[in-house]
C-alpha cells in the first residue's frame, strides 16, 4: 500500500507517498536491533488498524491496480519545501548536449552554508564532439530552471570514467557526490554561482 507517513493512513490512487508491504514472506525483523525492527517492520495504518507493514524506503504510486516506484525516499532532493526526483532532474541534463554521457550523471542535494542546494555531477562521453564547458553548464542550468524552481548551485562536468556504478547498473550516488563535491576536483570542471 501507499501510505501517508505523518497521518499513517493509506493515500489516495496517484498520490505518491511511501511505499509499505505486508506478506508472509517479509522478515520479522532485525536481528538484534529491536528499535530499528519496530520503526521499520512494524507500522499499522493508523485508521483501520491493518498491519504490520514493512516500511520500504521507496516512493511509489498505485494506479490501476499497479504499483509505479518513482524513487528511493533517501536521494528525494528537498529544496525549499518541494520534492525534486533526483532521476527526473538527470534525465532533463542527459537531453540537453550530445556530449553529455547518457545513465552517468547525479543529481543531489547539498547542504552550502545551511542552505540546501542542487548540485548537478554529469560525465561527459570519450570522445564528444567539440564542446564548451562553460556553456554546456550554462544550458544545463536553463534545462532545469526552466521546467523546475531551484536554482542549480553547483554544475560539474565529470571526465570519462569518474563516475562508477553498481554492478547492477546505478551509479554509486555516495561515491558520486563525494568524489565530486565543491570546490574544484581533479578529473572534473565546475563553477560555482
């Protein structure tokens, strides 16, 4: 079911919310973690009492019958009040220049001066065609300031291979943003605004 955290009820087809299963196969629990097994294995609706769940961490939507994962609550960018998806925001700075390296790329939030703030990581192909940096940025930052409200405060174009992945193909978000954070790294160009 999709459910609501703070009300602990179950939401509406459509809403996305956090995503809460119950099934006999789900595990009971931690082992030896009692506090963290009844923070996650335990929650019952607050309304109808249905229960146990296992709290997930993913966001999801029902419609039609079918559950759809929008992401994982823990890379959910928030900024200002209002939820960013990290994959959606990747997927606009992906489209906008050919050398820029499709699936290697991190959208994320980082903490300058007390402020949360977007900061884009994005590799660049092998052997693109001429590009400038400079500019690619400045498009990057138009992409996302048209379509979303925050402003992009920090844009870096990552060299080929510095961004690793998983085995199962994600890209290594912690890694990622800690290879990469400003100021200026090697193997990689950004400013700052």
């Amino acid at each position: 079911m999709i459910a609501n955290p703070e009300t602990l009820t179950r939401c509406q087809p459509d809403e996305v919310r956090k995503i809460w299963v119950s099934d006999p196969s789900v595990a009971g629990g931690y082992w030896n973690r009692p506090e963290e097994s009844e923070s996650t294995f335990c929650p019952y609706t607050a309304d109808t009492k249905e229960g146990p769940f296992l709290r997930t961490g993913d966001l999801g939507f029902m419609r039609g019958g079918e559950l759809f994962i929008t992401g994982w609550i823990k890379y959910l960018i928030i900024i200002r009040g209002t939820n960013h998806y990290p994959q959606y925001l990747e997927w606009i700075v992906q489209q906008v220049r050919p050398c820029l390296r499709p699936d290697y790329g991190g959208a994320f939030s980082i903490d300058a001066d007390g402020v949360e703030r977007l900061m884009i990581v994005q590799e660049v192909k092998r052997n693109p065609e001429e590009f400038t940096a400079d500019e690619v940025m400045t498009v990057i930052r138009q992409a996302i300031g048209e379509i979303h409200e925050p402003q992009v405060f920090a844009v870096v174009l990552a060299n080929p291979g510095n961004i690793h992945k998983t085995y199962s193909g994600k890209i290594q978000r912690r890694a990622c943003l800690q290879n990469h954070l400003p100021p200026r790294r090697v193997g990689s160009v950004s400013r700052l605004e």
